[in-house]
C-alpha cells in the first residue's frame, strides 16, 4: 500500500511573519484601528480640500475678475503743446508687446481700443467714444446694457446721458462734431428709417442703456466707423487701448513693464499701466485665502496628530502584556518599534486614501458651487495628501512607541 508524501510545508520568513502579525493585530482591533483611520482621513479631506481650491483659486479668481474689465491700460505720453494719440502702428506694437509678455499669440488677446471725441447734443457738449462693438463687449462682460449693443446707424448711450437728455431706447440722437465749422444740428431721416448723414453731424438711433455705475455711464458709444465718417478723420489713432491680461504666471505690472521697455526701445510716446482696483483687489483675496489654507492646514493637522495619537497609545496599553512577553522571548526594541511604525503607516495610508477621495469630491463640489465649474484631480496633490497623512500618523505615534519600548518585560511577567 503506497502513501502519498505529505506536501511541504511553505517556510515562513522573517518578513512573512511580519507581515502576519501586523494583519492580525490590525484585524484584533478593528475599532482602534477604525478610529486611527479616520482621524486620518478627516485630515486628509480637509487639507486635500483646501489645497486643491487654493490651487485653483488664482486662475478661477483671474478668470472672474477679467470679466469686470480690462486690468492693463495703454495711453499716449503727451509731447510738447500736443494732444496725443495712439497711432495705428503703435496700437499693433503694443499688442505685440504683450502677446509677448504673455507668450500667446496676438489673435489671443483680450483687447479693446477706444477714440473719443467731443459732441453737442441739445446745446450741451458730450464725450461719444469710438468702439469696436465686438471687442468691447467681449472685454467688459459686466456691462449692464438695457437693449443691446449698438450697430450701424446706432449709439450706445450711458445711464446719466439718458436721465439728463431724456432719451431711451429708440429714441433719436441729433449729434454736432465740436472740431467742425459751424453747422446746423439739422439731419434729414427718410421715410425708410436709413439715416441720412451731413459731414459733422450725425442722427444715431439709441440701441440701449449702459448701467456700470462708472464713468462709462458718462459716455456715448458709437461703431469707430461712424465717428470717424463724424469727424471726417479716420486715421486719427485712439486714445486709449485696454487689456484683459491672463496673470496667472506673470502679473499685470510685468507686463506693463515689457510695453514701457519696447516703447521706450522704439522711441514711441505710450505708457503702459495696470488697472490697480481690479489686480490689488485679486491679489489682495488670494492672499488672504491662501493665508486661511495655513492656519487651517495647521489646526487640521494637529488635530490629526492628536486622534492619532491617543488612538495609538490605547493600543500599545491594550497590547503591553504581549510587548513583555516578545521582549522576554528575545524581541528586540528595534523590531517592536517598527511594527508599531508600521502599522501606524498602514493606518495613515488607509485614511489618506480614503480622506483624498472625499476630499476631492469636496473640492469639485465648491468649484461647482463658486465658480459654475469643477477642479480637475491633480496626481500628484493626491500622492502627496496620503504620503503626508502616513507621515503623520507615523509621526502621532512617536510618543506611544517610545513607551512601548521601554516596558520592563520581567514587571509585565511578574504581574501576570
């Protein structure tokens, strides 16, 4: 009768031994091992975050404020007993200037150019401003326009200008050119509604009312065509040209420093300026958010400290007895302590994964709800938010490790 040879049996390693104590003592106390990890992940989640929306903060901020207007200026430096303009040439130059500053192409700029020139209206002068609609409207989103943006034959027209004249939308403004001879107010409108027009005045429909609670609300605005066929000079230049500057990597005053330096370099007589109430006012709320991410980053963490400590030191007292007993048999100082590090590490690792999941869904879930859209995931915030929770954790358990060293294993045995 033959047997069959019993299998052999699979060595146990040092570090396979390891490895099944560490699982069994984890699983042995699950409820201290529930509360390590999440002290853990409560932190993880908080920091993750904070983190990610301070991150995110400076292009959503950016990308908000840009809405309220330009926040770099370009005007004309005046030369002797002159009245300055912006030419052509040196409108592109400029817009060169900064597409280099920026590093994007100048078909990527937010820009607008403005030329204004004084008119008579009912006996009483005002500033009408040359725009391109389209520019205009694209830089200034946060214009208030009862009716809407003015086309050929039309005139946007500020909220002061309508209460002290009396127009609204629809009505008709008869405009006289101030740099030309005197001429009669007087324009003809055919009976098609097409507007007639006599060089130095204009007859312009109201498109709509501008509400900036600005200067703006001053101001007439007209297609640049038109007031060019007004004045009879088209080649006349602006007199300011506005930007909408991306200041995530470079700031508004970099980038005027760049246009001053190439003006300068080219002998043009422009001056480069950052709009100070929109660029103090982004500068001034990150900072402020980013010095609540420290003080909460630091409350957060020494909380986590805290829990995880406590929870680490009621284990090594649960587990003294054990502690003697491996010291007594020949265990090491050294060997208990990285057990207990070890541990401490899995349990942070555990919590940062989970406190990082949370945390994002937090995050993506303010960006949602502040800025109408979600932040992206970054990896390696991630990698670092659950290698800081293990540091930590390892780290809380310093103190409870040391202790559990030092048991006297002969004390331990002689009271059981």
């Amino acid at each position: 009768m033959t047997t069959t040879p019993a299998a052999p049996r699979r060595r146990i390693t040092n570090r396979r031994m390891f490895v099944i104590m560490l699982g069994r003592a984890l699983a042995r106390r699950r409820s201290r091992a529930l509360a390590a990890i999440g002290s853990s992940a409560v932190g993880a989640a908080t920091l993750f975050c904070l983190a990610a929306v301070c991150l995110a903060i400076p292009a959503q901020m950016n990308a908000q404020m840009r809405q309220f207007g330009a926040n770099l200026i370009v005007v004309p430096v005046a030369s002797e007993g002159s009245a300055p303009r912006i030419s052509f040439q040196e409108a592109a130059d400029v817009d060169a200037a900064v597409a280099t500053a920026l590093g994007v192409g100048t078909d990527q700029l937010a820009t607008a150019a403005y030329r204004y020139e004084t008119v008579r209206i009912n006996k009483s002068p005002y500033l009408v401003g040359g725009i391109d609609v389209d520019a205009v409207r694209a830089l200034n989103g946060h214009w208030e326009i009862e009716g809407r943006w003015p086309g050929d034959g039309e005139v946007l027209i500020g909220l002061d200008v309508a209460e002290s004249t009396g127009f609204k939308v629809g009505s008709t403004v008869n405009a006289e050119y101030l740099g030309s001879d005197d001429l009669s107010l007087s324009s003809t409108v055919s009976s098609s509604g097409d507007t007639a027009q006599a060089a130095g005045q204009a007859s312009w429909r109201v498109s709509g009312i501008v509400d900036t609670g600005g200067s703006e609300d001053d101001i007439l605005y007209v297609p640049l065509g038109q007031l060019e066929t007004l004045t009879g000079n088209a080649d006349a230049g602006y007199d300011v040209v506005e930007f909408s500057v991306d200041t995530t990597s470079v700031t508004a005053a970099d980038v005027a420093d760049a246009v001053n330096r190439a003006a300068d370099a080219a002998g043009q007589g422009v001056r480069a300026e950052p709009v100070s109430k929109i660029t103090s006012g982004d500068t001034r709320i990150i900072t402020m958010l980013d010095t609540l991410f420290w003080v909460v980053a630091v409350v957060v963490l020494g909380l986590t400290l805290v829990g995880v400590s406590t929870t680490m030191t009621v284990i090594v007292s649960e587990r003294r007895n054990e502690i003697g007993l491996r010291k007594a048999l020949g265990a090491s100082s050294r060997s208990i302590a990285v057990e207990f590090y070890t541990e401490a590490a899995c349990l942070g690792l555990i919590g940062g994964l989970i406190g990082t999941a949370i945390g994002y869904a937090l995050a993506r879930a303010v960006g949602i709800g502040v800025f109408e859209q979600p932040i992206g995931f970054s990896w390696w915030l991630a990698l670092l938010s659950v290698l800081l929770s293990a540091l930590v954790a390892v780290i809380a358990s310093a103190g409870p490790v040391q202790g559990a060293t030092r048991i006297d294993p002969a004390l331990v045995l002689r009271e059981e």
